[in-house]
C-alpha cells in the first residue's frame, strides 16, 4: 500500500480504510476533469493543487479561502459534476462520515500525481464472499499473454470478480455486472477515468439467453465452493441437484461461445472427476482445447484448491494437446510468505513454441487422451516426473497396495479400557510415531479391536489440515486414529512398502497427490473413496532399498536436530 493510504489510515483510524481510499481517489477524479473546459468555472477543482498552472499556491491563501473545505459545498458541486461524468452519480458522498479534517487533508494532500494503490488492488471483488476466487495478478499477466490478442480485439471476461488483469491489457475490455452492479459500476467508470482504460459493463443475461453472439477473445475465473454456486445470479436457471457442476456450466458457455481464443481458471477436479466426463470428452472431440497449464498450490487468493489454466484456441489445427506443469522451484518464488509465480516468459516460450520439456512439458496426441478415457490430470501424460528419489513410471492404485478405511469418533467413557487416540498434531516429523496422544476410556470392545493399530500402519490426516503422514513404530499401548485421519495397511511385504509409501506420501509429488483429492472450501476432506483411486508408484526392489535407507537417514538426522535443540534450551535458560 502507498505511503499517503498508510498516512490516511493512522490518521483516522477511526474511518473506515476504504471510505477513506474512494474519497482520495475521487479527489484525484475531481482534479482530472477539471481540465475538462466545458465544466463550469466553479466547479472546477480548487485545492491546493491549481489544474491551470499546476503549481502549488500559498498555503496562508488556501486557508482564508475556507468554502474549499466547506463539507456541504463540496458535496453539491459533486452532484452537480453528475452531469460531467458519471463517476460522481455514482459515487455516494456521506457527510455523516466525512470529517472537516479528512477533507482538509484530502485536497492538500491529492495531485494529478498522487501515488494512491491501484484501484483494482484495493478492491478485489466482494470480500464477504469468501469462496470467490480472487485473481493473483501473475496468473493475470500469464493469462492475458497467452491469449495473445491484436490491438483492436475487444476482451469479455465473464463470471470474474475484482479487475486483477487490467494492469496487462490495454485493449478495449466488456465485464458482465455481477451481483453488487452499482459498487461494481463505480469501480469502472474509476478506473477508466485514473487509469486510462476502456472498460464497458454489460448487462447481466441468464444461462438460456447468453452469447446471442460469440465474442472472439474470452477471459474467465469462474467462482469456486458450493457458497459461491448458491450466491450465483444464474443459480436459478440450473437443476439444484447439479449446483456442484455450476462452474461445468460456466465453462461450456464460454468455450461455445469463443470465436478465437479464450483462457479458462477451473479447479483440478474438473481434470478428473467422473462428473466432468462427458464436458471433457466433448471438449477434446471438438478440437477446441490447446493446452492445459498446472498452475502452483496456493497461489490465487482464498482457494487452497489447485487450479489449472485451460487455453481454448479454436483457430488450432492439430488434435494434440500441450499440457504444461508448473508445479516446482522453476516457476515459483516467495517473496515474504506469498507465493508468486516466476518466469512467466519462459512459459509463454514453452506454449508458443510446443517445447517438450521432461517433467515440464509434453505434447498428447489424441490417442494418449482416448487411451485415458479423456482425463486431463497431468501425472497420466508424463512419461517421466522426478520426486526426490521416486521416478514415477508405473503406477498403481492405493486400493491394489493397501486397505484403506476411515477412523472414527469415539466417546470418552468414565470407566472402560485405557487407550491412545492420536490426531494429526501428535505425529511425529521424521521417523516413527509410538505411543502418545490423548488418553481415553472405552467400553467398546469390539470397536477398539477393528481401529487399533498395528506396526507399520501409516496414518494420514484427511479431514482440515490436509497432508500430515505418520507411520506407526512398535508399540504396546493400544492405540487408535481420531476421526480425522485414515489408516493405510500395506498388503504385503509390510516394513519395505510401508516405509517406501511413508516416503512418497512425504514427498512433494505425494503431498501434491494428497491435495489433489481434496474436497470442500470451509473444511477440506478426502473421502475413503478418492484414497482408494490415488495412483501411487509401483516401487521396484531398488526403490523399496533406497526408501527404507533414506528413512533411516532421517532418523539419525532428526535425533541430532533433537540434541541440538535440547542444547539450546540449556543456554536459554542458564542462570534462570
């Protein structure tokens, strides 16, 4: 945020932020049409900033001329600017919260040049909907690189709240008004008029009557979460047994209606989820979709979904598909604790260019898209990804390795049997997890024997704070997993390929996999179902060696991490 917004805030700290930022912005609005000469003389800005000969006047001179600051005055030559510019019908000037003193400091302070925080950084879209995918703006420029469009082609970005992609784009831009149209009016009609944009709202049109015409360049962020879908303007014209498949909705709307290009955001579910089967397979025998792009793991905003980029191109001639990854340090970087996405020119190179990069990049042709009954989930087209010390050649299902199945939620009894429950928080980072957790008494019998467990059972929390992995050590206690984790028992060969699935669960491609069966916005879960349909390695003997002996490895690292830190505490508390 700019130094000036920073000033404004600790001085009225009382006054809403933002209140306060759209009065600075239409003092700056204020000052730019008062060039304008077919404005009349006295409703031109008179501020200590003067537009004729902009030059700072006397401050002693402002001060005796007090009507600037005259709260009342100020508000009915906005009223009468009205007719000037629709900017100030638009905007809502309350006196009731608007001080003497904040305007005092609002037209000293305001110039032609005034750094204020870009408008659309500031807002982002309607901030109580917490599930509306808000645009990060490095996904903005690569979107809007890779559409490619000529200086005269108009942009429709339809189903897409906040302005993240004007900053890229200098081309004429059509939005459709969402469900907040006169805050969202404003926000056009401000930009357009401080940031030299060309940005028109259309009116809003339900699913049946959209696209009487195709638009030749479409740019889309569809809103994501079941809350987002029932607060949709065209929830009313879909079945409400399908609302899970609004953004499905939104989807095919857009590619049908593409003359040329268009540049889709859509949740990796829809790569692979049997619901979408049927919108896949018709995208890829249309011959519309060019390339799908596999964007970085909490990179947009409140979604901690992963997300993917689909490029729709129906200008293309080949039947292939690109399908690109930018899941990895190369295109990622953190600045603070954000993530941000790097090298966006190396990607467009990659796109434009068709470049097959191992682990990176691959070319599909249509038979590969068949052969996989029209998946779209990357791990099944490339031939090679490297994780550590996994290669993934041949994969198999977690259902084939292991049995899997849900805990439960047990009852804490005031008489009964003596047990561990153990939840996410108790595992261990490296190594084995013994005994430990929260003491409990049940009664249940039968129920403690089928959830107790064993050696070599690996635990995976599956409910909240998704990822977490603990493999269980020799123990003596009876202990059972909360309802928060799943148990995994390998089926064979227990030691080795419990060791080696631990390891992979670990790894950044397992903990990718993990991610990518998560369910839900408020609180994410996997399902006992989705666990048994995650592909795994299929560990060879070499594997399985190598796995047990980097396992080992940790061990002994994470004992010496433990003597280091009990050092620590020793000097820290020296002489206390």
């Amino acid at each position: 945020m700019s130094s000036i917004a920073v000033y404004f805030q600790k001085t009225f700290p009382k006054i809403d932020s933002l209140f306060i930022l759209k009065l600075l912005y239409m003092i700056q609005a204020w000052i730019k049409i008062s060039s304008n000469n077919d404005i009349d003389d006295d409703l031109k800005y008179c501020g200590e900033y003067n537009v004729e000969n902009s030059i700072n006047m006397d401050k002693l001179r402002l001060l005796e001329n007090i009507e600037t600051y005259d709260i009342a005055l100020v508000k009915e030559k906005f009223e009468r600017l009205a007719k000037y510019h629709k900017l100030f019908a638009l905007y809502r000037f309350d006196e009731t919260k608007i001080t003497k003193e904040l305007l005092l400091h609002s037209v000293r302070m305001i110039e032609p040049t005034t750094k204020l925080p870009k408008i659309h950084t500031i807002f982002r879209g309607n901030d109580s909907k917490r599930n509306e995918v808000r645009l990060e703006y490095e996904i903005a420029e690569l979107s809007i690189k890779l559409l490619d469009m000529p200086e005269d082609s108009i942009l429709f970005v339809p189903y897409t709240e906040g302005f993240g992609y004007v900053d890229y784009i200098n081309n004429k831009i059509s939005i459709e008004e969402n469900r907040n149209v006169n805050e969202q009016e404003f926000l056009v009609e401000l930009i357009n008029l401080l940031e030299n944009k060309m940005i028109t709202l259309e009116p809003y049109i339900p699913f049946r009557d959209k696209f009487k015409s195709p638009y030749e360049y479409i740019l889309s962020f569809p809103p994501q979460g079941q809350q987002s879908y029932r607060e949709s303007n065209h929830l009313k014209y879909i079945n409400n047994s399908r609302i899970n498949l609004l953004d499905g909705y939104y989807f095919n709307d857009i590619v049908q209606n593409t003359e040329k290009k268009a540049v889709i955001m859509m949740s990796v579910k829809f790569a692979y989820r049997q619901s979408y089967h049927l919108m896949r397979k018709q995208l890829i025998q249309s011959n519309s979709l060019e390339a799908i792009i596999q964007l970085p793991p909490k990179l947009h905003g409140v979604t901690n979904s992963e997300m993917m980029l689909y490029v729709i191109n129906k200008e293309k001639t080949s039947s292939n598909i690109q399908f690109i990854n930018l899941v990895g340090e190369q295109f990622e970087k953190k600045l603070g604790r954000r993530k941000h996405l790097a090298n966006i020119e190396d990607i467009i190179d990659i796109y434009k260019k068709k470049q097959e990069i191992e682990g990176v990049s691959i070319i599909a042709t249509y038979k590969m898209l068949e052969e996989n009954n029209f998946s779209l989930v990357l791990s099944k087209y490339f031939s090679k990804i490297e994780t550590n010390s996994i290669v993934k050649k041949n994969k198999i299902f977690l259902e084939d390795f292991a049995t899997i199945k849900k805990s439960q939620s047990f009852i804490d009894n005031e008489i009964g049997n003596l047990v561990y429950e153990i939840s996410p928080s108790h595992f261990n980072k490296n190594g084995f997890t013994k005994e430990c957790g929260k003491e409990i008494k049940l009664e249940a019998i039968e129920k403690i024997a089928n959830y107790q467990l064993e050696q070599f059972d690996i635990l995976v929390s599956s409910k909240g704070s998704i990822g977490k992995v603990a493999i269980i050590g020799d123990i003596k206690q009876t202990i059972i997993g909360s309802q928060a984790v799943h148990i995994i028992r390998v089926k064979k060969n227990k030691k080795y390929h419990a060791i080696a699935l631990y390891m992979f669960l670990k790894s950044k491609n397992g903990q990718s996999a993990l991610q990518q069966l998560t369910n839900g916005r408020v609180m994410p879960i996997i399902s006992t179902a989705q666990f048994n349909k995650m592909e795994i390695p299929n560990f060879s003997d070499k594997q399985l060696i190598e796995l047990v002996d980097n396992f080992n490895k940790q061990i002994e690292l994470q004992k010496e991490i433990n003597q280091v830190e009990q050092q620590i505490d020793k000097i820290n508390n020296i002489n206390l």
